[in-house]
C-alpha cells in the first residue's frame, strides 16, 4: 500500500481532485453505457412481444369472424 | 479452409454463440478490472515526476488506445459489409459505434484533467487532442447515420462509407506525438517491444488494460445481440427466443 492512511489515499498527494474525477467520469460514463445497452435491449424485445401480441390478437379476430359466419355464406355473399 | 467460417453468417447462430461466450466474459472483465483498478490507485508506486496524477494514466492510455482498436474494428466490419454484404456486420458495427464513443469521451476527460496540473491547462489545440476529439465526432456522426434510416441496410452502408473515410484519422492520432512537435508526450508503453516503464507500474497497468478491453468485449457483445434482434424481428426464431424468455 502506498499511502499511510484514508486521507491521504483520498488527498493523492495533493492531487486528489484530478485523479478522482477522472476515475468518478470514468466509472460514470461506463455505467451509463452498460445501463442503456441493458435498457435498449429490453425495449427491443418489448416491441418484439408487443407486435407478437398484436398479431395474435388480429389472428384471433379473423378467426371468430369467420366462425360467426354461416356455413358458406360467406362465400355466397361475395359472389 | 474457412468453411467452420459460415454458421457464423447466420443471425441465430451467432446470437446464440455469443450468448454462450457473455457470461465468461462478464466474470474475466470483472476480475481483471478490480486486481487493476485496487492495484492502480492504492499500490502502484507513484511517479517520480507527476507523483499521484500519473494514476489517472491507468485510465487514459487504455481508454484512448481502445479507442482506436475498436475504430479499427468498426472499420474491417464496414468494409466487409460494403464488400460481401454481411448483415452481421452492419449489425457488429452498429453495436461498436457507442461504445468505441464513449471510450473516446473518457480518454478526453481523463487527458483534460490529467493535462491540468501536469500542463497547466485543460485543453490546448495540438495534434494528437485535436485528432483524438475527431474521432469523437466521427464516432457521433457514424451513430447518427445508423440511426437516420428506417431502412438499416441503407443506413448500414451511408454509416459504412463514413467509417471508412474517417479511418484516415486513426494512423494520424497514432503517429501525431511523431509527425507534429505536440504537447503531448510520445508512447510510454510500446517503444519498438521494450517499454520504458518499471514492471511495478507495467503489472498494474496491464490489468487494467486487459480489463477495459474485456468490459469493451462486454459492451460490445450486449449491443450486437439486441442488433441482431432488431434486425431480424419477423423472424420465428427471434419471436420464440423473445416469449421464452419473457415467461
């Protein structure tokens, strides 16, 4: 260990102020990084379960529609 | 020869790959990262000339060199999506872009206030800061391109062609202590194989070194899967790795 005590180590030998911003930028800028990378992630798989849902849904409609429908008649409809 | 080469060229493969791979990742960058920063600030012996300030130099020369390698990273991946046109590898570009900007912010930040009591001022227009805040626009503007198109294979090849131009600027930040009379000290660590550093300074400076690039790994490892992601939305697989993983 280089310094005597826990001031000291903060003090850096007088430069105290610019070895800790730099390390206090440092770690701040990364954290920001790897915060957002994780955030975006997420949010491009939300979209991703969103429109899934979305699909299912219209799917779903269709489906019902189509069975309210009577036999044929549908098709008799359009012709 | 490079045939084991072409399951890499597909999105699901690789997401998967590099999924295996992050964990391992995550667990070197943390152990590297914690011996080189303990080991950096409270044990390193301090500089005979800068005494404490020269710490921040396990911050700066790492941030700043890596800067570069990922420039230099981001580049190959332009090209060999302008040339072959891998969609991975406008993904992979995609992914260092950020990150390779944020590492030449610190190397700024960390030079700006390691410059103030070393130099007497923060900033000063010479060579190598000059090119190094270059390369922070050309990072920024190359993130703007990717993110300017709805159409990302369009937006893949604009941001492609500006990597490209804008890799001049890495042998001029590189070689600006040498070409230009520059306030600017030349390289401490790699002086033609021997470096000019004791090993108790080169030890730490080393973790720390190992350790940021394993974090850039990390960093770069995250955004190329949420890429490949993004880009392959429609597909099946993607929809079945993304429910599963939401239940």
């Amino acid at each position: 260990m280089q310094f005597d005590s826990f001031s000291a180590f903060l003090d850096m030998g007088g430069y105290g102020f610019y070895v800790w911003l730099s390390y206090g930028v440092t770690t701040l800028l990364l954290a920001i990084l790897y915060f957002a990378s994780k955030a975006r992630d997420n949010k491009v798989k939300q979209q991703i379960i969103s429109r899934q849902k979305r699909e299912e849904k219209l799917r779903q409609a269709a489906k019902q529609h189509k069975e309210s429908q009577p036999e044929n008649g549908s098709n008799e409809v359009l012709s | 020869m490079w045939k084991w080469l072409h399951p890499y060229a597909n999105p699901e493969v690789t997401y998967h790959f590099v999924g295996r791979l992050l964990p391992w990742f995550n667990r070197l960058t943390l152990v590297f990262l914690l011996i080189g920063m303990v080991w950096a600030l409270g044990f390193a012996p301090a500089d005979y000339q800068q005494g404490d300030s020269f710490r921040i130099f396990y911050l700066h020369v790492p941030a700043a060199s890596l800067s570069m390698g990922i420039y230099a990273a981001m580049a190959i991946a332009a090209l060999s999506s302008l040339v072959w046109q891998l969609k991975l590898a406008d993904a992979s570009a995609a992914a260092m872009a950020p990150v390779g900007a944020v590492f030449t912010a610190i190397a700024l930040v960390t030079g700006a206030a390691w410059g103030k009591p070393m130099w007497g001022t923060w900033w000063i227009w010479d060579a190598r800061l000059t090119s190094e805040l270059i390369l922070l626009f050309l990072y920024l503007g190359i993130i703007a391109l990717h993110n300017a198109f709805e159409d990302k294979n369009l937006a893949g090849k604009a941001a492609s062609i500006l990597t490209l131009v804008g890799s001049i600027n890495i042998p001029i930040i590189k070689y600006s202590v040498e070409w230009w009379n520059t306030l600017h000290q030349g390289s401490t660590v790699s002086k033609m194989g021997k470096p000019s550093m004791t090993l108790d300074m080169l030890w730490p400076f080393m973790f720390s070194f190992i350790g940021f690039a394993l974090l850039v790994t990390v960093l770069i490892c995250i955004r190329f899967r949420t890429e490949i992601l993004a880009r392959n939305s429609m597909r099946p697989w993607v929809k079945n790795i993304v429910l599963s993983e939401a239940k």
